[in-house]
C-alpha cells in the first residue's frame, strides 16, 4: 500500500523547497521498492487567501488522515498586519496540537565540508552531532491565563503562563531518553529550577522517569537553560541529547542551528501523535523567494527523518543523508554556505545533484 504524505508547502519559498524535498521522496520510493502519494492542502498564508483562515477543516481531516504531513514554512510580510487568532503561524500551532505532536525533534549536525560556513571557529565546531528535544504543545505559549488586559488606570497588563503537568513532562523525557539510547548517547535536561518552580518540577520528573522508568544505564545531566545557551558556543561537542521545555527549546535549538552554518540545512520532526509532522526550520525567507535561491537541503534532510520516525524506511533515509554530504563535498554550494572557490548552484539544481547521487549510491 502506498504511503499517503500531506503536502502543505506554504508561503515564500515553501514551494520550492518542498517541490526538491517531494522529488527526492519519489525517487527513493522507487529505488527501495514502496510506494508514496501526495496529496496538497493551502495552508498558512496561501490558505488566509483563499479562504480567510489559516487552517480549514478540510486540510486538517487530510492531515489526520494521511501517513505523514511535510510542512514547507508559513507567513510572510503579506500577512504580518493580521490579528493573532488569524495570522498565517496560527496554523502551524494549530496543526501541532490538533494531531498532538508534543515532541520536537531537531537534528544539529555540521557536515564537515561545511564546518568553514559557521561563525564559529572550525575547531569548535567540527564533529558537532546533536539532537534538540523540545515539548512542543505545552508550557509557556499555550499556558492559562495568557493575554493583554486594560487595567483601569488605562495601563495595559500582558501575562503568558508556563504550565507543565508531570504526564507532559515524563513523555516528553521518554522521548528523549529513548532518542538517546537509540543514538547510544546521553541526555541534558534544560531547566531554570533555580527560579521557576515549574522547571523544578520538571527536573524532579525528569529524574524520576531516569530513575524508574528503565533509562538508569543512560547518562542524565541537568542544565540551567542560560549556562546551556553559553556551553552551545562554547563547546557544542559535550552534547547528545538536549530535552528541554516549549520556549526553551524554541530559542537554543535556533542557537544550536547557527552551528551549521545556515538555518537552511536543518531538518525537524514533531512527533508523539498517530501522524507526524515534518518540516525545514526555516521560515518563508521572503527575501529571496522566487530567486532559486532557496537551499532545499533542509527539507530533503527533513524527508530523511519522515523515512525513519513515520514511514520506516530507515535505509533510505541513511541513502539520502549519504547523498547530501557527498554533494556538499563534491563543493557544491546554495548561496546561503557559499565558500570561496565552490560552486554556487540554485534551489532546483542543488536539488537535482542530490538526486542523480542518490541514484549512484548503493
Ligand atoms: N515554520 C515556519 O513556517 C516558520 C518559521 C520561522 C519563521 N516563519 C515566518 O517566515 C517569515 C520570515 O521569517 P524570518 O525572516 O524571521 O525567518 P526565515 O527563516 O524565513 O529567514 C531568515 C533568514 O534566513 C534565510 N533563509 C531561510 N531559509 C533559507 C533557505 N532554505 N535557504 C537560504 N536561506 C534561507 C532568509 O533568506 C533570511 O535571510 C515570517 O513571516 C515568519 O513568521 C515561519
């Protein structure tokens, strides 16, 4: 039976970029024997115009009804004067929690060819191979009570809430801790429990579920979130698994990106529901949409995770990593890790090298 995949390319450069990652997934479906069909839905932007919402109805059933959902990225200047409730991001928020993706999953390898790109010192940087757990429908952004209340004295008064529960914690632990054993690594716990209570909670859970729930032979450390953000730069390398809260995660697994050189070579997954959700880290960059500009690695890098944590297909999302890092050694380069003395190609032809190396590997 084919493999029913959700495409919703987005905004900006989402297309492009989505159009490579779509063509790569064809071509190892043929080469490895399985079959996948595409079906598209508007979301973000292009669905706000053409009918008013970020989100229908109908593209959320054809989410929840395919095997897996590949995201390109959403919004853009276009869009940027709408409410909140309506704004093209709404949807992405809404995806993640309708389809009950609490767990984010983002690689942070720097190829080597690339480990000039970075604006870190080789040194620093070379070896980096990390992995960003980050909860993803909890804490801070979807926490009671939120909002902008008018007090009487005509001041304005913002709240966001971070709330966690010890389920949402231990889940999310577990996914990290069994990340970990499957990369036969080692897990930090990001926390603030020196300040906020409810990262102590989420330390003791943590620490629990290590504890009682079969992960004794992995190797537990905790973090305080703004030592992390500083050890990231310092030496990324004494890090395997990092699980940490919604906002914290947010904010060092973009940190951790700025390790390889450019958002646009890092892939996601959000999983934890029956249909995951893959997506490039990247937004819509609509400075340089409809250029050819776009690096599409992060998207076929996106696909590979979709083989390995959906579709199972894990030796063709090794064929596909193999095929990237062989192009980029080969000195092929997007304009976003452009070097010296390598050969700048678009979006569809760094696309279509990776394919014909797809092809020549075994
Ligand atoms: N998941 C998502 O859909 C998502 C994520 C982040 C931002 N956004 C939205 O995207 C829009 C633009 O946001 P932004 O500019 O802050 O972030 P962005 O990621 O779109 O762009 C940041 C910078 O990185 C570059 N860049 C991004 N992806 C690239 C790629 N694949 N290849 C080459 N260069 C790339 C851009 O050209 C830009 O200079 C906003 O509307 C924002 O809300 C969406």
């Amino acid at each position: 039976m084919n493999a029913k995949i959700a495409v919703f390319s987005g905004d900006g450069i989402g297309p492009e970029v989505v159009k490579e990652g779509t063509e790569v997934l064809s071509l190892v479906a043929s080469l490895h024997g399985f079959g996948v069909e595409f079906e598209e839905g508007l979301v973000g932007g292009a669905s706000i115009d053409a009918s008013g919402k970020p989100l229908t109805d109908p593209v959320l059933k054809l989410a929840k009804q395919s095997d897996a959902v590949l995201l390109g990225a959403m919004g853009g200047p276009k869009w940027d004067g709408l409410d909140y409730s309506i704004r093209p991001e709404r949807a992405l928020l809404a995806l993640r929690s309708e389809l009950g993706l609490f767990a984010n999953l983002r690689p942070v390898r720097l190829f080597s060819a690339l480990a000039s790109a970075s604006t870190l010192k080789r040194k620093v940087v070379e070896g980096t191979d990390l992995l960003v757990v980050r909860e993803l429908i909890g804490g801070i952004y979807f926490g009671q009570p939120k909002g902008v209340t008018r007090l009487p004295d005509g001041t304005e008064r913002g709240v966001n809430t971070e709330v966690y529960t010890t389920p949402e914690i231990e889940r999310i632990a577990r996914v990290a801790f069994e990340a970990a054993r499957k990369r036969r690594g080692y897990v930090t716990s990001v926390d603030k429990a020196n300040v906020l209570e409810v990262t102590e909670l989420w330390r003791r859970v943590v620490t629990r579920v290590h504890r009682e729930g079969g992960y004794a032979d992995i190797r537990l450390d905790h973090m305080l979130v703004d030592n992390c953000a500083m050890q990231l730069l310092r030496d990324p390398k004494q890090f395997d698994v990092i699980v940490t809260t919604n906002m914290f995660g947010d904010i060092l697994s973009d940190e951790a990106a700025m390790l390889t050189g450019s958002i646009g070579m890092l892939p996601s997954a959000s999983i934890g529901g029956k249909v995951g959700m893959y997506e490039p880290v990247h937004g819509s960059a609509p400075d340089i949409t409809g250029r050819d500009m776009a690096n599409p690695l992060a998207t076929i890098l996106t696909i590979a995770l979709m083989l390995r944590h959906s579709l199972d297909r894990s030796e063709a999302a090794d064929r596909i990593e193999r095929a990237v890092e062989a192009v980029l050694d080969e000195g092929y380069r997007t304009t976003d890790i452009q070097e010296s003395g390598r050969r700048v190609v678009g979006c569809r032809e760094m696309g279509s090298l990776v394919r014909e190396k797809i092809q020549s590997l075994h």
